[in-house]
C-alpha cells in the first residue's frame, strides 16, 4: 500500500495530532472568551474547563454523549434549567426538580457537636 510510520519527535506536541486537537479545544473553548489575570486564575479556569470537557461536553467519538454517561430525564421532572460552568461560558441543560434532588444530596452534612464537614 505504500504505507510508511513516521514516528514523531520525542517532546514535539506539534507532531501529535491528539495533543494539537486538545490544545486546540482549550484555546477556542476556555481561553480566547476569558481574560487571565495572572497563573492561578490561569489554573483555575483550567481546571474548571478540563472538569466541564470530562463530565458535561459532548463528544462526537461518543456518539454526542459525555465522557460520564447521563441517565434520560423524563419531562414530567418539571422545567429545564440551565446549570452554568466554568464560570458561565458553558452550560448543560436538566430538569429542575432533578436538579434539586441532585443539590441536596451534594451538599456536606455538619455534625452538631464538632461543626465539621463530612461528605
């Protein structure tokens, strides 16, 4: 077939087709909406970003599901509401009433004697 492999260099991100598409995702998505004040806001946009693109963004390799898969709402759970991300450059969309549900079992529970935090 005339086929040949051609092996990149090693450290050479520009070589590498999935680390050009991941860091393409995060210059469009994250970084050309927002204004970076200095490196730790950097990291926090980040790490807001990279937990959004693992549990809510959709992803055409998975048939435009999310990396977690979620379970179909039934449209008698009430109102669609947008949840914001990443400080509301991105959204996903659920029913109200499931949102609800899924807030309060979220939320840490505190003991009364010590006043800490358990999840």
């Amino acid at each position: 077939m005339g086929i040949e492999e051609v092996l990149i260099a090693p450290r050479s991100s520009w070589q590498n087709p999935f680390v050009e598409r991941v860091i393409g995702s995060l210059r469009r998505e994250c970084l050309d909406q927002i204004i970076i004040w200095n490196e730790r806001s950097l990291y926090r946009h980040l790490r807001r970003y990279l937990a959004y693109y693992h549990n809510w963004r959709t992803h055409l390799s998975l048939d435009k599901d999310a990396p977690v898969a979620r379970a179909a709402q039934p449209p008698a759970c009430g109102t669609i509401v947008a949840v914001p991300h990443v400080g509301g450059l991105h959204h996903h969309l659920r029913t109200a009433s499931c949102l609800i549900v899924a807030v309060a079992a979220a939320e840490p529970r505190r003991t009364r004697s010590s006043g800490v935090v358990h999840p």
